[in-house]
C-alpha cells in the first residue's frame, strides 16, 4: 500500500511538473508585462537578478548612453534599460535554460515562486494567494456540507418512491439544475432575490465587514455553487441506490426477515457508498473550479477572482498565472489520489495496487 | 421457515381449469412456417416507441426543436437591425403587442430622481420638466415632484451658500475667473452677503485685483451681514477699469471658514444687477487663488421629478441630422413626393428653412452648411430635422419585443443571432471532439497493452489540469482570444470521454468470433476497427455523445461570459455564411454591466440559455434512454 502511494505521488510530481515546465518556457517566451510604474520596475528587475533570472550590465560610454537616450540603440526585447545619469544599468535576461533551471531551484528549494506583477506590484504571489485563499476555501466547505447531506437525502428519497410523484419532481428539478451552468443560475439568483425582493446583497460587501452582512452575502454564491452539485449528487444516489435496491442480496436480507427499513439502512445504503464517495471528491473538484466563475461574478476576492485578475488581456500577471495553476492543478491530481485510496476505505475488499 | 406475513412475494394461487373448457382456435392449416403480418419492430423503430412514451421528453424535445428553429429562421427573416450600430434607439425597454395593454412590456420606463430646472417648473401645479425629456411624452399624472438638499458644484443644485474653508490657519484667496468692467460714470456699487464666518479671528477681506501685483482692498468683514462697498467712493479712480473679485480669507484655526450667499455688482445703468454670482455660478465662476483652503458648496436645492416616460415615442419623434448630403436629402424628398410638400414654417420654430408637411420623413430644413469642394465637386450637406418613425420607414413605432441593446440592435433577433453561433459551435466542436474520441479510443481498445497504457496515461495528464488552466495555457500561447483558441479550447479536454466509451466498447468487442474470423481471412487492422468493430459500438458510442453538444455550449458560454470567447465585432468567416461572434455567452457578460437599471439585458439570455440547457440535456437523455434503456436513470 505504501509502495502505492509513493508510486502514486511520483506520478503526480511527474504530471505536475511537466505541466508547470511547459507553462513556464510558454511564459518566458510571449512578450512580458512588468509593472508600470518606474519606481516598481526598478524594484522588481533588481528582485529578477537577485533570484537569478537576469544579469546586470554596466554602459559606460559616454556615446553609447547619447545614443540609448536618443533611443537609437537597438533594444533587446525583454531588457530594462535604467538610467542612471551618466551610466545606463542594463538587465539582461539569461537564457531560458538557465532561467529554468533557476526557477526549479527558487521553486523547490526556498518555495519562492516570484513576485506579481501587475494585480499588486511585486508583492510576493503565495502570500497574495495565501490572503485569498480563505475566501475560496469558505465558500466551498460551507457549499460541501451543504450539498451533500442535501444530494444525499433528495437520491435517497428519489430512490425509495421510484416511480411516484415525489421521484418525477425530483428528478425534473434535477435536470432543470444539472442544465443550467452554475453562473447563469447566480444571475437568475441574483435577479430574483436580490434585485427582486432585495432581501440579499446583489453583490459581496466586504470581507471584513461585521454584523450579519458576513453571512448574507455568502447565501448567493453558496446555493450557486450548491445546486448544480445537489442536482448531480441526487442523480448518482438514485441511480446507485435503485440497482442495489433491486440486486439480489437485498431480497436474501428480506427473505431472511429484516423490515425494509433496516434491510435499506444496514445493507443498501452502505453498498450504494462504494461508488458514491469517489463522485463526491470528483465533484468537489467540480465545484472549485466553478467556484472562480462564481467568485468573478459575485466579485468575490478569492483564489478564482485572482486568477482572472492575472489574466486580464494585456496585463497579465505570470508569476500569478503559474502559482495559481499549480494550486488548481494539484488540487484535481491529488483529488484522483484520494479517490483511488477510497475504494479502499469504503469497500475493504478493493486494494489499490494490490498483486494478485 | 418464512414467515406466511413477511414474505414479499405473495403467490396468488391459480384456479383449477377443466381441460375440456379449451378451444383450438384453428386446426385445419399449418401456420408455424408461416410468415409474421405484422411488421417487424426494428431497433430504431422500438428506440422512437420508447422515446414518443415519455411525453415530458417529447415536449421537451419540440421546444428544442423550436428554439434551433427560430435561431436559423429569426435572423434571416428580422425586419429589425441588429448587425448596424444605431446609437438613436439604444436601450429601449422591451415593447410587446397585446401585453403592453396589461402594464407591462409596454415599453414605458419609471425615471427617478431626475434633475428639473426650476425656471420650468409651474406654479400653480409645481410641475416642472425633467431635463432632456419632451413634456408630450411623459404619462400624464405620473410625475412626482420633490425637493432635496445638495451640495454638488451642479447647475441643478440651485441657490444655497458657498463657503471658503480653511485646511490650515493661515489665509486663503478666492478669486473670480472673469474681471468685471467698473464704468466710474455709472457709480458701481459691490455686494456681497455673508451668512456665517467661523473660527478664531477669521475674517474675510474683499479686494479688487487689478493685475497680478497690484490689488486694492475694499473693506474687511468679521461680522455677517451684507455689506455694500461703492467703488468710486473708496476707490476714486478716474478711469473705467477692469478687476477680478477677490476675497482673502484668514482665521488662526483649521478649518475658519466664510460663508457667502452672493457677490453682485450693481450700477445706475440698470435697476438690475450687472453681475449676479450666486449659488451654482458662484461657484464654479470663483476658484481659490493662493494659499490652501478649498471652495464648497452647500445649504442647495434640488428639485427632482420621480416619472414615467413614454421612451419609445420620444426616441422615434425626431432626429437632428448634422451633414445629411445633397443625394440622400433628395432620394427621401422624391421617395415621398405626396407627403413632402413644403408648407409655412411653423410658430414653434419660425427660423428654418423649410418645413415640410407631417408625413414627411424629413420635418425641417434647419439650414445648409458651407458647401465642400473635392477634386473640383461641390458637396452639399444639410442641417435636417428628422421624422425618426418615417425615416426607417415604419407607419407606426416599432416594437422591439426584448427591447435594444447599448448598440441600439434589436435584442429579440440578436439573442437567436447568439444563440446559433452558440449552437453552431458546439455542433462543430461536439463532432470534432467524438471523431478524435472514437480515433482515440478505437486505438487504444483495440490495441491494449503498452499501446493502451501509455495512451491512457497522456489522457491523464490532460484530463487531470482543470479546464480554466487550459484557458490560461492557450491564452499565453495565443496572445489573444479569437475562434481559433475556442474551438482548440473546447476539444483539449472535451475528446476524452468519447474515448473512453469508445475504448470500453472496443474491450468488449475485439474478442469476438466475427473479428477472429475477418483476421484469419487476412483483414488488415484498420478494416477490423472501422468495418467491423466500430459498427457494432457505434449505437452506444453515439448515444453518449448527443449530451456532447449541451456540455460544449455550456463551456463556450462560460468563456464567453470570461471574455474569451470569440467576442462581439468580430466573426468566423465560413465561406457559405459568416459566423458572429456574438454568442449567448458575450450577451450574458454584457447583461451583467447593466443588471441594475436595465435587467433585461440580462433577463432574456438567462432564459433562453436555461430552456436551452435543459430542452438539450433531456432530449439526449430521452435520446439514450431509448437506445439504451438499461441505461435509464443513470449518469
């Protein structure tokens, strides 16, 4: 099982790391968006030397700076020329290989992944993130354990009445909100409830505000979030929960003399779990991606308005970009490992690697 | 034992039958080589009886069919802009025929808070004209009228006092941005009201400026009051001259401040004063001079009108044209020659041209601007006054059934122009995406072993990176959003689950004795994938892809509504006909900019994107529950 496991994790560093690699050559390859400012440009180039991604060169000649002041020099692409009254400091970049190699460096061993750029000038990114991150993490813990007692309850109950009134109105509400993405939904929210009857905050107040704005203003994006996975979970429940229903050892816990209730509490159910709880960690990671375009509509300042924010057409934070593409993409990778190592958990019979 | 009570399958018991209470029905022919009369149910006909029995299915799918309908069919037939920009009817509220009798989609909009200019308004009923809007089309009795403080430096915040304020001890100047003429003949006389001065010491000294260094004090105000200063008196100059207005203002603490209410210069020339600088004029007519203090206003009056307003009226009464070329002005003239007659300027706008007959697309001539020569050309343009209705050629106004957009096009026809680019590109990438899945998958099924495990590994690593990861990928390689980075956007991830039904069906299939039996005659592998495997997997293939369709229209409008899709202004073009790239998702991102005053922007593609969803998702659900039934409830 150990053995497993650390295969297991190899694997995602594998894919984690190519993927970053690729991103991160991509990155030093299209045109760059320092910050704007000069002051903050200074500061951030003087940073990109200290971590080893540029080299300083010193113009002395006094021809030579006349004609970078007349702008008659040929300019190299990605350098900084700073002015410094009779001398012109120059920034190089050092090629990419070695940039590369640098950054795995900066990455692994001092967990340095660079300062922003542009969301707020070189403020270091996995602090920018970390001061985000509770907003995301809220929204979708409080989203988690409202969906699935919710999915759970709604499949069950489906599953019992198949067939009658109840099952039919559950399972047209559950077409109706697996349908509709989950952003269009927080607009129909959005419309009816807080422009409507106005009783909720049409968009995020603050996130440091006292009272019981902290509260209602989560309401929106949570069921926004909340509905689609209800939907989805409800659907996975029923579907599970009518085929053990129907399978044949529940008629043998019958026969045997267990009431229906205690036949669909003790046998059913836990053996519709088996493949429920994978589908629960796969629609949590549903629900965190959705959750960025929840949280740019509802200007939530979490992870997912970050990543928008670095990604803004023409002034794109990079530094931002690959952090955060990290964070997402491991949370997906190590999801599948948690998924693999439940069938264990839940069904003790599966091994995950197990010779046979 | 069981148990007689709990035993679940009660066993009916059968009746006795006395075998010679049979009947053959027929003896005297053999029937069992017979052929059936009846026709055989085959598997697409059994799959339409399955399908036509759910009756909530078959609804959904005609509403499906409905919504593709109009999408093709609205566009092309639209008597309705929606391509032109036509900034004169832009965000009209929806009009609909019929309903608008009810009091709702009548095209009407509830104005609040609008600014009045006092001058209009009446005194017996005090009902004033909102500014910008024509009295004839405000809904009688609909206007409310009240009044409100303010304290903007704003031309409808009438009268109140405007106040230098000191921000550190010390003086401020105020100066006036005009000088005023003092004619010594005509005696002038200044004045000035201050209503209030606060703060130790502080005081206000009233000065005439001359030029930059050469000011001359009028007098010094410590108390409130109004206080007269007859500059010939305290001046004695001999000649007329001009001077701006200072007031020095001065206190030992932060914040001294004197208040005014008015500055006027009066002289015996007239019984009315030359120069009037209160409220609004005053301030914005004096700026602070020297030294740190700031001019404020306060203690104004608005005056507000809370209304409704007929706008689609209003926007097709008329239109001033600035330019209108000598060849247009006359095709419109000679297009109408019954109703263009010229007929005598009217009372209301004595100063024109020409008038023309109501009925006329062009009302007045205002008047003909200098004419433009180019390579020796004389190019007239007039200055008209348009019958906006006639103009575009309606009889009656217009309804607009889902209102216009910040562009003036009619939302109705631009919401199924969306709505096809939407279905079109998830048609296009849906079919992209099953034929590089069934490729996909067929190679990995078939083949197996290192062939199938390295393969799934790369689907892996693409499947495992979240979709908007790939967004930011292909974004940094394409620099910019375009069709091209969608519709590879789209399919990245979309292929896989193709392939892995395919894969599955290819497993189940590839050891079989029919494929043994091909391979034995010689059949190359392509023929055993494609004549004889695939065939037989295809029905379940194709059944779990028809909900391909809705899943890419749901992730195309989710990066549309991001900005990243094809985006308004710029299209595909396909050779038959070209391709907007205005999608239902560029129309929710920009309902969402107007979502509080114009929700109908939003309203409309919220619906039609939901019927949409939910019409799809039920009808491939309806789809492979027919082909597959054992399938039924699941996934």
């Amino acid at each position: 099982m150990l053995r497993y496991i650390i295969i297991r994790f190899i694997w995602i560093f594998i894919v984690l790391f190519t993927f970053l690699s690729i991103l991160f050559v991509t990155i030093r390859l299209v045109p760059e968006y320092p910050p704007t400012d000069k002051d903050q440009k200074e500061i951030y180039y003087e940073k990109l030397r200290a971590d080893g991604y540029y080299y300083t060169e010193v113009i002395k000649d006094p021809a030579e700076v006349a004609r970078i002041r007349r702008g008659q020099h040929d300019p190299c692409k990605k350098c900084y020329y700073k002015d410094e009254t009779n001398q012109y400091r120059v920034y190089k970049p050092v090629p990419i290989a070695s940039q590369y190699v640098r950054w795995v460096k900066n990455v692994l061993g001092h967990w340095n992944w660079g300062v922003s750029t542009r969301v707020q000038p070189n403020r270091g990114v996995f602090e920018l993130a970390k001061e985000r991150l509770p907003h995301t993490l809220k929204l979708n813990l409080i989203a988690l354990f409202i969906y699935i007692p919710i999915g759970f309850t709604f499949g069950i109950i489906a599953a019992l009445k198949k067939d009658k009134l109840v099952d039919n109105i559950i399972s047209l509400g559950v077409m109706i909100f697996i349908s509709i993405p989950n952003f269009v939904l927080l607009f129909i929210l959005i419309l009816v409830f807080a422009y409507g009857f106005k009783w909720l905050p049409t968009n995020w107040l603050s996130s440091d505000i006292k009272g019981i704005g902290q509260y209602t203003q989560l309401i929106l994006p949570v069921l926004a979030l909340s509905f689609g996975e209800i939907a989805y979970l409800t659907r996975l429940t029923r579907a599970e929960l009518t085929e053990v229903l129907t399978s044949e050892f529940l008629l043998l816990a019958r026969t045997k003399g267990l009431t229906r209730r205690q036949a669909v509490v003790r046998h059913a159910l836990r053996n519709s779990l088996v493949p429920l709880v994978p589908s629960i960690i796969f629609s949590f990671v549903a629900l965190v991606s959705g959750s960025m375009v929840i949280e740019r509509v509802y200007s939530i300042p979490g992870m997912g308005s970050l990543y928008f924010q670095a990604l803004t057409l023409g002034n794109m934070d990079y530094n931002v970009i690959l952090a955060l593409s990290a964070f997402y993409t491991s949370i997906s990778l190590f999801a599948v490992l948690l998924v693999d190592l439940s069938y264990g958990l839940v069904d003790p019979r599966i091994r995950m690697g197990a010779r046979k | 034992m069981i148990n007689e009570k709990e035993n679940i399958y009660e066993t009916k018991s059968i009746p006795h039958v006395d075998p010679s209470m049979f009947e053959f029905v027929q003896v005297d022919e053999r029937i069992f080589d017979k052929k059936f009369e009846t026709k055989p149910i085959g598997y697409f006909k059994d799959a339409m009886i399955r399908f036509t029995k759910n009756k909530t299915n078959v609804t959904a799918s005609i509403i499906l069919a409905i919504l593709i309908l109009l999408s093709i069919i609205v566009p092309v037939i639209t008597p309705k802009n929606y391509k032109r920009m036509e900034d004169q009817v832009a965000f009209l509220p929806p009009r609909v025929p019929l309903i608008e009798k009810l009091g709702i989609l009548d095209g009407i909009v509830k104005y609040t808070d609008q600014p009045v200019r006092r001058e209009t308004i009446d005194p017996d009923t005090g009902i004033g004209l909102p500014e910008g809007k024509l009295p004839q089309f405000i809904i009688p009795g609909s206007v409310k009228m009240y009044t409100r403080p303010c304290h903007e430096k704003n031309e409808f915040c009438y009268d109140g006092v405007n106040i230098v304020r000191l921000r550190e001890p010390g003086t401020a100047t105020l100066q006036a941005k005009n000088a005023y003429s003092f004619v010594v003949a005509n005696n002038p006389i200044l004045e000035v009201k201050v209503t209030e001065i606060f703060g130790t010491n502080t005081k206000a000294v009233i000065r005439l400026a001359l030029a930059p260094n050469n000011a001359l004090d009028l007098g010094e105000i410590t108390e409130p009051g109004t206080y007269r200063f007859n500059i010939n008196d305290l001046l004695s100059r001999e000649e007329d001259f001009d001077a701006r207005v200072q007031v020095v203002a001065s206190s030992d603490i932060q914040d001294g401040s004197v208040t005014m209410e008015y500055i006027k210069l009066f002289d015996s020339s007239s019984e009315e004063p030359i120069v009037d600088e209160n409220g609004y004029y005053f301030s914005v007519n004096y700026v602070m001079y020297q030294g740190n203090g700031i001019f404020e206003r306060a203690n104004g009056i608005y005056y507000r009108a809370d209304f409704e307003y007929n706008i689609y009226a209003d926007r097709f009464f008329e239109r001033r044209e600035r330019a209108m070329s000598e060849d247009q002005y006359l095709s419109i003239i000679n297009a109408n020659p019954s109703a263009c007659v010229v007929v005598p300027n009217s009372e209301e706008y004595p100063d024109v041209l020409i008038t023309y007959k109501e009925g006329c697309p062009i009302k007045r001539v205002v008047k003909q601007n200098e004419p433009m020569v180019v390579d020796g050309k004389t190019y007239n343009t007039y200055d008209v006054v348009l019958d906006y209705m006639r103009y575009k050629g309606y009889e009656k106004i217009p309804y607009y059934l889902f209102g216009t957009d910040y562009e003036g096009k009619d939302y109705f026809a631009l919401l199924w122009y969306g709505l096809r680019t939407s279905l079109f590109v998830g048609v296009v990438v849906a079919f992209i995406n099953i034929s590089i899945g069934i490729v996909y998958g067929a190679i990995e099924g078939y083949y197996g072993g290192w062939v199938d495990l390295l393969m799934e590994r790369f689907t892996e690593i693409i499947g495992r990176i979240p979709f908007l990861v790939w967004l930011s990928f292909f974004l940094l390689l394409f620099k910019k959003p375009g069709p091209a980075m969608l519709i590879l956007l789209l399919t990245v991830t979309g292929w896989l689950g193709v392939a892995s039904v395919t894969r599955t069906q290819f497993y189940r299939y590839k050891g079989r004795e029919y494929v043994l039996a091909s391979r034995t005659l010689g059949a190359k592998d392509s023929r055993i994938i494609f004549r004889h495997i695939l065939p037989n997997g295809i029905g379940t293939i194709i059944t779990a892809s028809v909900l391909m369709v809705p899943a890419v229209i749901f992730s195309e409008s989710t990066v549309s509504y991001l900005g990243y899709g094809i985006g308004r202004g710029t299209s595909i073009n396909l050779g038959l006909f070209e391709l907007s790239g205005t999608s239902i998702g560029v129309l929710l991102a920009e309902g969402r900019t107007y979502i509080v005053d114009k929700p109908y922007l939003l309203v409309y593609p919220t619906i039609i994107i939901s019927i949409l969803m939910i019409t799809f998702n039920m009808f491939g659900n309806a789809l492979r529950d027919a082909f597959n039934p054992s399938l039924r409830g699941s996934e």
